[in-house]
C-alpha cells in the first residue's frame, strides 16, 4: 500500500488525517465512537489539533528507469508515478505526460519500480 498524504497519530493510533486551521480530522475505514459515516468504509472525526500527538506528510518515493519519482496511486499492478528529477527531456524520453507546468505523471509496471519506500515531509 502507498500513502500520499497527511497521517496523525492521536491516541497511541495512527490515522489518515486532514489538517483544518485548529482542527485535524482524522479518518478511519470502520465505525468507531465519536465517528461520523462520510460514505461506506470511510469514517471521520474532529479533534483539535492540540490533542494530536504527531501530524506528518508522508510520500510513498521510487526510482524507475534509474530516475526518481514519487507514487501516487498504485491499480492492477501498476504505479502512477510522478517525476520528481525536473529534467523535460528525461521525462519526454521516458514516454510521461505533462500533467502541468514542469509536472510530469506516467504509470509504471510496479515490477519495474525500485526502491519503493515511505517518507515523512
């Protein structure tokens, strides 16, 4: 499994998390007390911020083809990656579409990604 996002821990757990000025709201995929039922397998609850006792980013990165990345999504035994090297004609030369302005997105054979490992930013 990748992680893309925000994760806090709160209560000696570790939860998917959303930051919200002076709030974090923390989600989970079962029911649980004190969480509301935003839509089937996903759970959310409100605590402020001051009650968390850990609030990081964590990125899923890889290298591919030798060249850096970070996996956004990963289905069917592929990874969509993002290029994180900066370099327009590596990114060109590998096949990937400009997703914006210097960003570049492609989807990897996850048996071709290297060095898969979870980052806190």
């Amino acid at each position: 499994m990748t992680r893309d996002g925000y994760v806090a821990r709160w209560r000696g757990r570790e939860y998917q998390a959303s930051p919200d000025g002076g709030d974090v709201r923390l989600y989970q995929p079962e029911p649980g007390e004190g969480f509301t039922e935003v839509r089937p397998g996903r759970h959310v609850r409100v605590v402020p911020v001051a009650e968390v006792e850990d609030l990081a980013y964590v990125r899923t990165t890889c290298t591919w083809q030798g060249q850096p990345f970070i996996v956004l999504a990963e289905h069917d035994g592929w990874l969509r990656v993002e290029y994180t090297g900066g370099r327009w004609p590596v990114a060109q030369k590998m096949g990937l579409e400009a997703f914006d302005f210097g960003v570049y997105q492609g989807w990897a054979p996850a048996n071709e990604v290297t060095d898969l490992r979870e980052q806190r930013v």
